[in-house]
C-alpha cells in the first residue's frame, strides 16, 4: 500500500466531520463495519477507500455514553 493511498486521522476527522476523540471510541468500542486505521511508525491513518464505510459506522455509533457503559462493563 502507498502513502497516498492513505489519509491521516486529523483529515478524517474533518472530511466525516468528527473530532479525533471520537474516531479512537468508535475504533475502542469495536464498533461493526468500523474499518481497522493503518498504524505507520506510531501514526494513524485510513485507506482513502475506507471513507464511506467509516462514515456509515460512525452513523451507527451511539456515542460517548455507550461506549463508556460498555468499557465498564
């Protein structure tokens, strides 16, 4: 895979209009059909390909509070 197949979290974050904080509990609370990042020397990033599958399971995520109750539990 090449770097320029890749984009970074920050302009994820901002293409789908989320925070980062957001995209590390959606990947934390393995959340279905959430796409796993690309993990190159410690930094994060997502296929290009990625994108509307990230945003259709961010469309799923029920956010914060239930990710908190399932790290709980």
């Amino acid at each position: 895979m090449r770097r320029k197949d890749l984009l970074p979290q920050k302009a994820v974050a901002d293409e789908l209009c989320v925070s980062i904080t957001t995209l590390w509990r959606a990947r934390s609370s393995k959340l279905e059909g959430f796409p796993p990042p690309v993990i190159v020397q410690g930094a994060v990033f997502w296929k290009k390909a990625d994108l509307d599958q990230l945003e259709e399971a961010l469309l799923k995520f029920k956010g914060r509070g239930v990710f908190e109750r399932n790290r709980e539990a």
